[in-house]
C-alpha cells in the first residue's frame, strides 16, 4: 500500500502553465497597504468604501460561480472512489483539524477565532487547480472537485457556524439560510445561466477567451474588497495587530497537518502519483475568496474576522508553492527509484 504515490504520471512531458500566485499574493498586499493608507488618511474613507463593499461582493461572487463547470462532476462520477477520498477529507476530517489548531492559539480572541475557524474549514474552489497542474497533478479529476467544494460548503456553512463558532450573538442563525438565499443561490443560478447561453451563443475559442478574462478580473475584485475592509476598519485592525499574528504559526501548523493527512490518505487507498498531488492541494488550499464574501454578509461589521480570513489568503500563496516544490521532488526520487 502507498508504493504509487511517487510514482510518476504517464504524461511527463504536459508543460507546466505560468499561475501568477506571487502576484495574485502582491496584488493583495498591495490593496491591504493601500486600503490601510487611505483608511488612516482620509476622514471619509470609511464611509464611501463601505457603500461599496456590497456592489464588489456581488460581482466577485457572481465571477466565481461564472467559472463554476458542474459538468465536470458527470465526467468524472467514474473516479467514485477518490471523489469520496477527498470529499471526506475536506468536510470530516479537516473541519476538526482546523477547530483544533484555533482552539490551540486563539481560543482567548474570540473574532479572530471565528474567523481563522472559516478560513480553515472551507477548501478551495480556484486557485488550487492550477498548483496542482503545475505540481503534475490530476487536473482533469480536479476539475470535478471544484462544483462539489463550492456547493457542500455553502450547504454546510450554517451547521460549520453553529458547531465551531463561539455562541456570542454574533452570528443569527435564523436568518443565515435567507442570506445564503439572497447571496449565494440567486447569483449562482443567474451566473450559471448566463455561462450556459453564452456557452451556447459563443464559438469555443470565443467563450473560452471569455473565462480567461474572468480569471483575471475575480484577482482583482478580490483586491478591491480587501482595500474597502481595510480602508473601513483600519482602526479597529491595528489595533489587534500582536493578536494577529499569533495566526502565522497557527496557521503553519495546520498546512503541516494536512500534509501528513494527505500523505496518510495517498498511502492508505494506493493512489497513484497525480492523485496523491491532487488531494494534497485540495487539502491544503482554502477558500478564502468566497468564504470572505460569505462572513461579510452572514456576520457583518466584524472587521476582524474578515482581517483573519484575508491574512490566511496572503500565507497560502508560499505555502503552496512550497507543496508543489515537495510534491516534484517526491515525483523525481520516485522515478529514480529502481522498479
């Protein structure tokens, strides 16, 4: 058992796409740092970017579920097996892995509990494919993942809140099943509308080129809401900023524990190597980018929270780049290894 997680994909010679995670990350400190300077400067910052925050939060969140492909799932229902592996692994296993190391370094800040918490319990939907591509994973099993994360997530995001998160009034658990509603499933049937008829309108290199610009927009989106959170709420972040990094290490711990998960989980089911990389990105990488957009509407005006999500964002980025480096070491000393 585990003898093929090493073991190389039959396709070595696939090029490796550029992914601009370094500048995806610059890009966000950047809106933090502006975001921050406009906050700290300018007396009416908070209050013409918070009129904002709404507008951003819809288009990033209608983007997202824009790139959602939920026919990738038909085509790969055949692969039951690693589709229950690594649904399992993302919505049982890790949740308690993540509450675990929030509970170990932050049990005392209750709002950046909540908020690391989040970060921690939700897997990507984006990004993550990408580092898998690059890391040789199997990306075409990938894809598959990505309407299951977005849309178990989402389901579960009321019964996350309720069991993990501190019961301090923050949180009416009553009306999130409305907001997700209003949110979440709306722009997804409305996105997913339009991806279909333009799909069916578009000639392919057409529509493809459209998904492209999309990629690029979501990024930059995202930039814009983190600078309204932080030229809004600067104050109220600085002024938590020895409590703030206490989530460096917190969260370091928790990437180290989901690789020894993935590494225990290729071992156990046998995968070879493209899936053994596939689940540990998909173990690792989370969704900030719509869990940011989820807190924002669910628990409102709690700038931490939302400080706490944005800062796990900005360490994933390394952190996957250092995976995908193990990943490609591990393949290369499997392919020397004697048959």
């Amino acid at each position: 058992m585990g003898d093929n997680i090493g073991r190389p994909d039959p396709n070595p010679d696939t090029p490796e796409p550029g992914l601009a995670g370094s500048g995806v990350a610059a890009l966000f400190v950047l809106a933090i740092l502006a975001g921050s300077v406009l906050g700290l400067t300018a007396s009416s910052a908070g209050e013409i970017t918070s009129a904002g925050v709404d507008p951003t939060l819809l288009l990033m969140i209608f983007l997202l579920f824009f790139e959602l492909r939920p026919g990738a799932i038909v085509q790969d229902f055949g692969n039951l097996r690693f589709l229950s592996l690594a649904w399992s692994a993302n919505f049982l296993i890790v949740p308690f892995i993540g509450f675990t190391v929030a509970t170990i370094f932050l049990s005392g800040q209750p709002l950046l509990f909540n908020g690391l918490v989040i970060y921690f319990i939700s897997p990507c939907t984006d990004w993550f494919l990408g580092f898998t591509r690059m890391a040789r994973g199997d990306t075409a099993l990938g894809a598959a993942l990505i309407p299951i994360n977005m849309l178990t997530q989402l389901l579960l995001f009321p019964l996350w809140l309720w069991l993990f998160t501190p019961h301090t009034g923050l949180v009416d658990f009553a009306a999130v099943p409305g907001i997700l509603a209003q949110w979440f499933l709306l722009p997804l049937i409305g996105a997913q509308a339009l991806r279909f008829g333009l799909e069916k309108f578009l000639p392919r290199s057409g529509f493809e080129r459209l998904l492209r610009w999309v990629g690029l927009i979501v990024p930059l989106a995202i930039a814009g809401l983190i600078l309204q959170i932080f030229a809004a709420n600067v104050t109220a972040i600085a002024g938590h900023l020895e409590a703030l990094a206490v989530i460096l290490p917190a969260i370091f711990l928790f990437f180290v524990a989901t690789f020894i998960l993935g590494v225990g989980l290729s071992r156990l089911a046998g995968l070879a190597y493209p899936q053994h990389a596939l689940l540990a990105m998909t173990t690792a990488a989370r969704n900030a980018p719509l869990m940011l957009a989820v807190t924002a509407v669910a628990i409102p005006d709690q700038p931490l929270i939302l400080a706490a999500l944005v800062i796990g964002m900005l360490v994933e980025f390394p952190h996957l780049t250092g995976l995908k480096q193990l990943l490609l070491w591990q393949r290369s000393q499997a392919s020397r290894a004697p048959a």
